[in-house]
C-alpha cells in the first residue's frame, strides 16, 4: 500500500489536475473500465517529470492513456495512477522547413487539419483514428496502406527515470502495430513529422473519401474500440470472422458487429469481461475452423 493521501498533496501543488476513483470508462472509447485510484491530467513538462518522481518515490504504478480508443479497462480498474498528456503536450508548430511538430497528447484529427491548413500532404490515412498522437506512435497506427511510421522523423520521450531522449524513426523499431514504445513504455512526449507540400483541396478530397470509406465499413454508431485483432498475414480478420459464423455473437452486452466482423461494440452495458470472453470465443472458434491463431490489437489494462 502506498501512502496515499501525501503523494495526493504533492500532486495537487503541480500543474496537473487530480481525480479520485475515476471511472475510467469516461475515458476509453469502448466505454468500459472500472475506477482508476489517481487520474492525473498533466499541464506541463515540468510536472509530467514531478509526478514521475513522486510516482517513483512512492512506487506508485502507472499507465500512460493516450485517448483511450485501444484500449479495454478491466472491471476491477486500475491500482494506481493513470496519467494523461494535456495542455502543452497538445501543442502544434511548423518549422522553418516545413516539418510538424506536436505534443504527443493532441489529437490524430488536429494534425491532419494542421497539416490540411499548411497544404502538407501524407497525414490523410490518419483521419478518422480516434487516437492521439502518442496512442498512434506507440501503436505505430496505420490504415489504408500506410502507417504512423511513413511520416515520422523522430520522437522526444521521458524515461520511467525522468530521463529525456530523443529516437530517430530509425531507433524506434517501427513495425505493424508495434513500436520500441510497447517494450520500454517510455512516455511519448512529442513527434516530428514530415509530409509533402501539395494542393489544400486535393489534401481534403482525399480525407473526405476515407472518411466515407470508414463511415461505410465501420460500426461508428456504437461505442468499440477499432480493430480488436492485428491482421494475420494473408487473411482479413472480418472476412474470417464471418465465415466462422461469428458476426452477431453476442456475450452480454458485447457484440461482434454485424457490419464488421473484426469489430466488437458495446451495446450498453457491456463489462471488459464480456468481452474478454467474446474475444476468446473468437480466437478459439477461429482456430478450431482455419487453424489461424488471431492476436489481439487492443490493449488491456
Ligand atoms: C472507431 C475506431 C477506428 C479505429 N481505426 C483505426 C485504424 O484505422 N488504424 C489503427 O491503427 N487504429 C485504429 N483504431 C485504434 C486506435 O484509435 C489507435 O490504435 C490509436 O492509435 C490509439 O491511440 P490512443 O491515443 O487512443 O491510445 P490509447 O488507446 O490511449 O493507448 C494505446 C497504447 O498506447 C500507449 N500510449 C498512449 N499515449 C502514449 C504516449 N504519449 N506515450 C507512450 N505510450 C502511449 C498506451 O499506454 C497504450 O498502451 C481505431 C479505433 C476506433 C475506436
């Protein structure tokens, strides 16, 4: 047991703001998760490396949160602190040579209509991931052929030390839905990016066609959180999924959509444990009939 009360004082005097007991179903997408201890939305660098120290002084554990759009929170929440980038780490500036730079906790949309507002191209396939920047990174998010990976130049994280580093796009071990992120859980501070000059309504034509395309496909009507497998090699997950007679298997409130297969929607009420065991039934039900073993995409907390 830490000491609870005192590290809450010292959290108080910095620029962050402190919850007690938040549900943290009010911050995922998937609209699941049980109450975190200590909820901490942090201002500034300087109280991001503050609140380290004083996590690490009193061994407190903690979890970064990007959006929480990848994300299934058990029921019971979480023992300790969630931490959340805002203010400054939402920040955006373009640099004398054209690259983007911005706080790990802004938004994927922000920045693909900064990059729209600067007629920079390359950012498009982000629109639509209800993710931050950070969350996209450490997912090395992708959609449509492309990944987070094709436009980064590097990226500036803090250590669970208090360290300050800064990796190149080489150093970052970027692959399919992986990052060097998902092993050393550093966090993500800011990202460089760089896209190409191009022609503001062209730039825009193509955001409003995946949109379109997502808005077809996708289950948006209802709380999920994205793709809940990675894409095994040679085979769409929804495709597999349907042709194991699984789309609309529902176990209480969870359900795989109708609409796609590699998704699964909450209708109301759904606990993580509903679909803990939808996700099981799945990955049981689909191996048994192809000999495919699917891998979850979506962390769990
Ligand atoms: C409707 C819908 C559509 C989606 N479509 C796509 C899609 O097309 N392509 C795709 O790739 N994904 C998609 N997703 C999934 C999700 O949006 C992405 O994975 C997104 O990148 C997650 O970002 P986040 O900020 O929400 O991260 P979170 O879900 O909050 O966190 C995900 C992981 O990233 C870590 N993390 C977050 N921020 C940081 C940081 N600053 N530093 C270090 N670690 C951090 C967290 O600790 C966690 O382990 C979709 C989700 C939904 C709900």
């Amino acid at each position: 047991m830490y000491n609870y009360k005192k590290a809450l004082n010292l959290f108080e005097k910095l620029d962050c703001i402190v919850l007690k007991d938040e549900p943290m179903s009010n911050h995922t997408s998937f609209k699941i998760g049980g109450p975190a201890d200590l909820f901490i939305e942090i201002n500034t660098e300087a109280a991001l490396l503050e609140t380290i120290k004083i996590l690490n002084e009193f061994s407190i554990l903690f979890f970064l949160l990007g959006n929480g759009s990848n994300l299934l929170v058990r029921d019971v929440g979480f023992k300790g602190a969630v931490l959340k980038l805002s203010k400054n780490f939402k920040n955006i500036r373009l640099t004398e040579r054209k690259k983007i730079i911005c706080g790990a906790g802004i938004s994927l949309s922000k920045l693909c209509l900064f990059a729209e507002n600067n007629a920079l191209s390359g950012a498009e396939f982000l629109w639509g991931i209800p993710g931050t920047v950070g969350g996209a990174v450490f997912m090395n998010a992708g959609a449509y052929g492309r990944e987070i990976k094709d436009i980064i130049v590097s990226s500036v994280h803090i250590t669970k030390q208090g360290e300050k580093v800064e990796l190149n796009k080489n150093q970052m071990d970027l692959s399919y839905r992986h990052s060097i992120y998902s092993k050393t859980k550093d966090i993500i501070t800011s990202v460089e990016f760089e896209l190409v000059e191009s022609n503001q309504l062209h730039i825009r034509e193509i955001m409003d066609n995946l949109i379109k395309q997502r808005k077809s496909k996708q289950p948006l009507d209802y709380p999920s959180a994205g793709s809940v497998f990675k894409r095994p090699s040679g085979n769409f997950v929804g495709t597999l999924i349907e042709e194991c007679g699984l789309k609309g298997k529902t176990i209480g409130d969870a359900k795989v959509s109708e609409k796609h297969g590699g998704f699964i929607v909450n209708l109301g009420n759904a606990t993580c444990q509903n679909v803990l065991d939808l996700i099981e039934l799945i990955k049981s039900t689909v191996f048994e009939k192809t000999g495919i073993l699917l891998e979850p995409e979506i962390k769990v907390l």
